[in-house]
C-alpha cells in the first residue's frame, strides 16, 4: 500500500502537506474525511479529527501537516530545508505565516462572498461528510462552524476594509516577487513555500471570488499555486532557471518587502496572543505533556490589537507559537556573525521582535497532539 494522506480539496492544511508529497515525488493515494476508514481507523490514533492525516506504508498515523512533513524531512536528509542561516529563517517564518498569519483573509474571502462562493463550497462540504442520512444536516453544521471560525480570527463589518486592503498589498507584492522567481528561495521550493501555500491554494486560490481577484490581479502568484501543485520545477515563463535555493544566502528584496506587509498584523497580533496565552498559564498549572488546546487565553482566549488604528480580537492558539518556535530555534542555532546578518534582514522589514515573543512553556509535538513541554 502506497501512502495514504486523509486530506479534502478545499482544506487549508491539507495543500501544505499535499504540495510537499506532490514535490518530493513521494506515491500516495488521498482519501476524504468522509471516507468511512477515516472514522473508524484514523481518528482514534490521530486523537483529533482534524486534516490532514497521514498513514504511512508501514501504518504509522501522522495527524498535523507540519508533522507530515517533518517525517519525510527528517527521513530524506531534509531536501527542502535551506541550510544558510537568512534562508532558513525565512523560510521558517513563510511557514508560520502561511499556517497562521493569513488566516483573516482566507476566511473572509471563503465565507463573506456567499453569492460567488456557496455553492462551490456546499458541493465540497457535502462530499466531505460520509455518506449517511443526516449529510446535509452536518454540512450545514460543518459550514456554519467554519462561518463563524472567520470571526474568531478577528473578521467583523468594522474590520473586513482593512482586511482586504492588507491582502491586496500583500498579494502585490508577493506577485512582484514571483515575477522573478519561481518559488520563494528562488528555483525550488523549501518548507515555507508549502506553509505559504496552505492559504493560497485552498482558499484564497481557490475559491471563486479570490480565485479571480488572484487570475485577475496576481497571475505570478495564480502560477506559483498552480507550480506547486505539480511535481516538476514548472516554470518554463523563467528563461535561464537554476536549481537549487539562491547563492550566497540571498534573501531577495522583493521577499522582504512582503514580509514589511506581513508584519504590520503578524507582530502585533503574536504579540497581543502571547500575552494573552502567558496570562492564562501563568494561573494555570500544568503538567509536562498536558494538551495545548486550539484556543488559550485571558479574555475568552482573545488577542487584542491594533492595526492602522482599526481594533482586532483574534483567537490566541498556541499552534502559532510551536511555529514560532521553530523559527527561533533556527535563529538561536545560528553563530554570532549569521544572527547579525538575520537580524539585519527583519530589521529592515519590521519583524526582529519576532525572535523575542515566548511563551513561558514550549511546546512540542507528542502522540499527534500538541502538548506543554
Ligand atoms: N495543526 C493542524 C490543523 C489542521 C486543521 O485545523 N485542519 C482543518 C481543516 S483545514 C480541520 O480539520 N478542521 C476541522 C475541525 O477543526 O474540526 C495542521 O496543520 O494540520
């Protein structure tokens, strides 16, 4: 039996670990969710039914796509992890950015269009629940869930403006950058191509109304999404491609500005979910291995901030902090001379207080679960 990846097409997380197996040729067969295995053999081992999940050849579950990917890194001599210390912190944080930081816009851009959107998504909905007499009943159950996930990430009718006018600075800017190059470290993908793509394809890539505004607007990025879902370099719009990640460790200028775009919401809303989640354990006692749940904090698990003067409440997840986690310990691994040539790059676009946001407990990954270390 080939690889088996529990995934839907319409799922964030399931493009990211998709893309990696598609990329790194690695044989799979995907099955939905709804698939009757999923229930019956999948969950009880992946403790959360979330997507996507993996069942390896041998029959090891894997739950979480960073995790996925992880496996098959940590397995292969890591193919796409850049090794020079700038790259790899970039490549990190395009990771965390694309697993937390857009994810105001992709639920807005999903839900608050429902004249574009809804039935292209009740069709995916529905044929993601198994088939049973009470389908239609738990589609509309899934649906209004995720409906209201778009407000727990902090998208109101005061907010959406500004939620757009933030994605369309940064969806311009990223176009820019693959206008030049392929994929973010310049002819093949690393880790934070596959985290930036969770949002840009299942949603913002996808969906009727962004589809368009991507086609229309940003067709180098529209192609990047279309390139990572396809398992050769397919860049052929690039005369004289190269190979491998840039020489000399080079962070691209047109990288950097999306990341100054990024930061304007990335910084202040980690900030904000940091002091909320720091609050919350500080009176809660905790045991080595308790469960991280999805949504921790003071104030009803809320990160307060503000953006251009517009106010956000945000759910403050831990998960953001396991990504971020990482991140800084690429930093902190790095020599005296590389933490002075990343700390010039985030200097440069807003984000070198990023290295500095900690929880009091670290997390980490154990049995498919997020737990307090
Ligand atoms: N940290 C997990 C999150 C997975 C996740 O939240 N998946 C969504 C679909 S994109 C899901 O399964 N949601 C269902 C639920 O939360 O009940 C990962 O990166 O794989």
């Amino acid at each position: 039996m080939p690889h088996s990846l529990y995934a839907i097409p319409h799922s964030l997380y399931s493009g990211r670990a998709r893309s990696y197996l598609i990329k790194n040729n690695i044989p799979f067969e995907e099955f939905s969710c709804g698939h009757e295995s999923f229930k019956a053999e999948i969950v009880p081992e992946a403790k959360l039914s979330t997507i996507p999940v993996l069942r390896t050849e041998e029959g090891q579950i894997i739950r979480d796509g960073a995790a996925i990917i992880e496996y098959f890194e940590a397995a292969n001599g890591r193919p796409c992890q850049p090794v020079s210390p700038k790259q790899k912190v970039v490549s990190g944080l395009f990771d965390l950015i694309g697993a937390e930081g857009l994810l105001r816009p992709a639920m807005h851009y999903r839900w608050n269009f429902p004249e574009e959107n809804l039935s292209f998504l009740h069709y995916h909905f529905f044929h993601s629940q198994r088939a049973h007499p009470d389908r239609e009943a738990k589609t509309q159950h899934m649906m209004n869930k995720m409906r209201y996930a778009a407000m727990v990430f902090g998208v109101t009718d005061e907010s959406r403006d500004l939620v757009e006018t933030l994605y369309m600075e940064f969806l311009l800017a990223l176009d820019k950058h693959f206008e030049q190059y392929p994929y973010l470290l310049g002819w093949k993908p690393c880790i934070g191509d596959f985290g930036l793509l969770a949002p840009m394809f299942a949603h913002l890539g996808r969906d009727p109304k962004p589809l368009q505004i991507m086609q229309q607007q940003a067709v180098h990025v529209y192609r990047w999404v279309e390139r990572m879902n396809r398992a050769h370099q397919d860049a052929p719009e690039h005369y004289n491609t190269g190979s491998g990640y840039l020489a000399d460790d080079e962070i691209p200028e047109t990288l950097l500005a999306v990341l100054a775009v990024v930061a304007q919401d990335l910084l202040p809303e980690t900030k904000a979910a940091a002091d909320s989640i720091n609050e919350w354990l500080a009176s809660s006692p905790l045991a080595s291995g308790d469960r991280a749940s999805r949504y921790l904090g003071q104030n009803d698990g809320k990160a307060k901030f503000t953006v251009r003067g517009q106010m956000f409440e945000s759910g403050a997840q831990p998960y953001r902090f396991f990504q971020l986690q990482l991140v800084q310990d690429a930093y902190e691994s790095c020599t005296e001379n590389e933490r002075a040539s990343v700390d010039a790059i985030l200097d440069s676009c807003g984000l070198q207080e990023l290295l500095t946001i900690k929880l009091g407990r670290r997390l980490e990954q154990r049995d498919n679960l997020e737990v307090w270390a």
